[in-house]
C-alpha cells in the first residue's frame, strides 16, 4: 500500500475510485465517458454536484454553484474580469506563489493592483496581519492556504469590501463562512475530486457587473450562473467524480467531521516535527497549513538517508515544491491518519538510528 | 448491447472504456486520479499523448502540440487572441452555430470580423462556396464539420493568408495536410477522448505575435507550448484516455483506415436515407457530413412510431439537437459499421411496415 502525501492532484476516498472506475465501464448502460452532458441521466449528475457543494458548506441563499475548466489559474483571470467594477483598483494580499499568480493576472486585464499586505519579506513563511484593508477598491483578494510554503489563514481578512478567495487547496477541509464571501473559487484537484473541473461559488448580486471591455463568454460567471454550469460541455468525469466525492464526504460526517480528522492528522505530525531534533518546521508556527506540512532536516546532508526510509515505508509525494525544496506532506481530506502515523514512525526510527 | 449514436460527448472504442477503468484503480500503484502532474508517469502520458497526435495526422516539424482545457467554446476566444494582428481585421465563414459562436467570440476581444461566407440564407443546410477570401485580414477561420446541421467541407478553403480551423468534430476522421493550417483547435469530445481536454496544434511561427492589449496567460498559446501543456495542472484524466485512444487509433490502421471505415458507414446510412421513401437527409448532398448525419421523416407524424422502433433495437442518441429537430446520426470513429446496419436495419423494418 502506498501513502500518497502528493500536493496535488492528489489521493481520494478508494470508494469513490471504485465507484468511478465503475462508472468508466457502465454507467446505465453506456461509460461515463460516452454520455452526453445533455443526457437527463448527467444533468442529474450535474445538479447533485452543485446541491451536494451547497449542502457541504451550508451556502446560503443568494448563492450558485459553477463547474468550469481551466483551474485557479484561468480563475485568476474569471475572478478580476467578473469582480472588477467602476474604480477598477482591487487590494491583493500576496502570500506566495499562487496569490502572485493572481496579482499577474488580475494585471493583464486591466485591474489596478494594490498589494496591501505581503509576506514576500520573509520568503512567504508567515501569513500577514495587523494590515490595512485599503478602501475605495472594487474587491479584495486573498489565497486561503498557500501549498507550496505550507501556510493557511486561520483567520479570513475582515472587510465590508467584496471578499474574493482562491481556496483550491484548503475548501472542503474545514468550516467556512460562505456569506463574507461575494467569490470563492478553487481547482477541483485537492479535496474536491480530479483535476480537470474547477468549482466557482458565486453570490449571485455580483453577476453582471463587470466593467471590462473585455468579456469573453467563457470568462463571464453569468452566463454559467445562467446556463447551470452547462454553457458549453462540462469536463463531464471531473464533475462526476466530484460529485462521487462529495457524497462520500457528507456519508462520512461532512466538512466538519473532516476538520476535526484534519485537525488530528496535523497535530500529530506537527508534534513529532517540534519533538524531533532531526526536523524542524519551514513556516511560522501560527501560520502553519494542516493540508501542507512543510519541514527542513536540521542535517540537510542526511536527505538520502532520510528519503531512502519514507520510500521504503511506501511514502509518496513527499519532497518539496521544486521552488522551495526540503519536504511537504499534503494531507488533504482523504489521506487516513493511519498514513501521517506511518511517516511519525519513519521519523522517530530515523532519529532513534541518530 | 447500446449503439450510441451519440453527438459527443461520444462513443469511444471499448478497449480504451476497460483500460481507462484499470488506471482509475491502479496506475503505476496509485490511481490515475491522484497521481501528481509533475511525476515522472503523468509526464511520460503527455508527452506520448502529444506524440500521437503528430504521429496520427504526420504533423510536419515546425508545429507544436497543446492540452488546454474550456472546449472549442474557450478555444473561441484564444484563436482569435492569438491571431490577431496589425489590422486586427479577420475573414470568418459561418455555417452554422459553432462558426457563430466563433464570430461572436472574436468580435468580443475586438476583432473587426468579416463574414465572407455564410449559409445563414438557408439555415445552414449548405457550405458555402465560390466566395472570395477577403485580403487584409490577419486570419481566416473556418469550422470543418457542423455537428449540429450535418454539413462538412470536403475542401478547405485556399489562402495564403494564415487559416485557423475549429475541427472539433472531424478531426482524425480522415486525413489532412496539417501543413495547410496555423492554427487548428479542437475540443476532445467527438473522436479524441472524453469531455475536459481540448487540442490545439499550433505553428510555432504565429507564438507571441497577439497584438490584443488583454492576454491573461492561460489564454496564450506561446507559455502553453513553451510549458509543454503543463503550465498549469492539465485535465490529466482526459488526456491520460486521450493516449489511450490514440494508441488505439494506430494499432487500428490510423486515421486513413477510420476514413475507409467512416466512408463505408456514411454511405451505408445515406443509401438507405436516399432510397426509402418515409426519410430524406436535411442539407444538400454534395455537403453531407460523415460524422453527423442529419435526416428527417417525409412524414413527420409518424415519428413516435420511428422513435419507439430505433429505441426498441438498444439505438441511443438519435435526435437531432434541440435546435433543428429531426435525426441525427453521430457517427464518430468508435461507432461500429455494425451498429449503422441495426439503424439500417430499423428504417428499412419501418418502410416495409408501410
């Protein structure tokens, strides 16, 4: 058995690869792969994925739920072109490489970026506080977990301002508030399903609003708000399998009994990180991710030691994002407590050895 | 047994169903679905999907292979962002929903969009001919096969002007000179894979020549080619089957042998279509598609009769889109000959039913 610790695209529940491997060779009648998305047998499919979203985060009213392609990075460019209004300024807070990556984009199509609040300083290891939220912009935009350091809000930013959130790594792992948000968006391949879908969460009094010059129908949420997620074909199995996924979810005590099997999966290796002299964590401990666990060797020079015994326990996925090295255990929803044990075990044999 | 004459998405062979489903269980000792994009497996999947597109259609040196995502509806939108130039002027043939839906795209990144030919005059049941390709203009578009009318080209149009095709629908149905185009884009759905990818071969020389002042990055096809489709988390599952398919298509003969293969099933259906009285096809006949197949009842009051005896014999996806009524045939290259002779076979059981 392997333990995939992998960033992402990353392990799900081995029901719902069952059941979806199921579904590649018979899904009433046809492959999943050979069904029209037009089909009332996929339209079904459709609307229990979006309900099922709804139902998981308690969204309110006032909301839709969108399906489209592209990931995070093509909602870099959804999220400024749909929230960018009369000043066309907006307040970014920059916590790595995926935040810049929406500062960029946001750029390119015209938006006025003001980066209020950054941890670049200190190579991204810490969440900023004690900001100023600027006022007299159209939006404000923040990245909820930042997987390549290893650092997640604990606490959103508090503002009258629309509130906008990449969450692709961190929704579905714990409780949020849906309405502080106007959008949330997030690349389907964490704790959502396969890579391949990208989940939009709307409050329906932002559609319609942009002011840009340029709105591709692709790019304009409204039409997709208006269309049900079926505008043009939909990644039809991403979709699917997200939705396997989120009825799995809830069948097994929904987004908050995640959080506490979250919370305890964190805890545990977290401890054995501040324990071990071997091991020592990459990030501000207040600011520490429970989906990306990044640490360092104290004893860089022992890497092949290390790495020779996580591999040999049947660990996978475990080095560092290539732009910021050392190590990263991804512990999305689906990954058992009984897999961070088994790396706890590797580290405490590795120190025990000396 | 099903015979889905399904428009797309569609049928594709049922080896790749059964192989698909193994690796959504075990791919290398994870499942498909959660290995990482960047390993060294996934990796290894793209570049021989990449490969076989060249392989298939005897892509000459000088173009590059893509994966996005967003279908040909996104694909609207990046032809035309990547095409323009100084006069941001482009010639358009529209014949029918998909060429509209291109114009309109185009029009909506500033595009000064010259429709030089068009079958509007006759709902689309034509393809244009003896029209004069505009001069000054920075690209010519074009849509190959109309899904949803039933009208193909037989021969592309001749410029020297750079020429851009959405093939969505017939690509590797039949062989093409690749050399002939700059751009050709398609969504996977019909004869490449499942729902969620989209193709683009690209001339390398038209990269990083957009005049559009709005160029978000995963709409620009340079960063894609220079990435090697892995500028961001690709739909790995679509392309993963995606190769699949490929390797099936070669091990199969290739695309010449499915052109063979397509030809035999079209002119079966359009015999029987021409020869029994109680149906007549729906577009002129010099201009049939071989992939759709469009036809109607002479008497359209005996349709829930027709409709209840093709149902009867397992027949799936007959209707023609809800736009246009009547039949249709979708004809795609994993559509056996056997299951044409059982629709055949339905018509004619009808005529002689009186």
């Amino acid at each position: 058995m392997k333990h995939n610790f992998g960033a992402g695209p990353c392990i799900l529940p081995q029901e719902v690869f069952k059941e979806a491997a199921e579904a590649v060779l018979d899904f009433n009648g046809l492959s999943i792969l050979e069904v029209s998305h037009r089909h009332k047998d996929f339209v079904a499919v459709m609307d229990e994925a979006m309900d099922l979203v709804k139902k998981a985060l308690n969204v309110p009213s006032g909301y839709s739920i969108v399906y489209l392609q592209g990931g995070a990075t093509l909602g870099f460019t959804i999220a400024a072109l749909n929230m960018m209004r009369e000043t066309k300024k907006a307040g970014y807070i920059n916590t790595g490489t995926w935040a810049s990556g929406a500062i960029k984009e946001a750029k390119k199509v015209g938006v006025d970026v003001n980066v209020f609040a950054s941890s670049e300083d200190k190579n991204f290891t810490y969440i900023p506080k004690n900001y100023t939220i600027p006022s007299g912009v159209d939006y404000i935009h923040f990245t909820s977990n930042n997987t390549i350091y290893g650092t997640q809000f604990k606490s959103f930013p508090k503002t009258d301002l629309p509130l906008v959130c990449d969450m692709s790594s961190d929704i579905f792992s714990k409780e949020i508030n849906v309405a502080d948000f106007d959008l949330i968006y997030a690349g389907a391949q964490k704790n959502l399903g396969p890579a391949g879908a990208t989940l939009y969460i709307v409050k329906d009094e932002i559609l319609g609003k942009s002011t840009s010059p340029f709105l591709p129908t692709y790019l304009d949420l409204k039409q997709h708000v208006e269309k049900e997620s079926m505008y043009n074909t939909p990644p039809v199995f991403s979709v699917y399998v997200a939705m396997l996924n989120l009825r799995n979810l809830i069948a097994n005590g929904g987004v908050k009994a995640m959080e506490d099997r979250n919370n305890a999966k964190a805890t545990l290796l977290y401890n054995e990180i501040d324990s071990n002299p071997l091991f020592k964590g990459a990030v501000e401990t207040e600011d520490r991710s429970n989906m990306n666990v990044t640490f360092l060797l104290t004893d860089e020079s022992r890497a092949a030691e290390f790495d020779a015994m996580w591999k040999g326990a049947g660990i996978v996925g475990l080095p560092g994002h290539r732009s910021v090295g050392g190590y990263r255990a991804s512990m999305y929803n689906a990954l058992p407590l009984e897999s961070v044990q088994v790396l706890v075990d590797v580290m405490k044999e590795f120190a025990r050895k000396g």
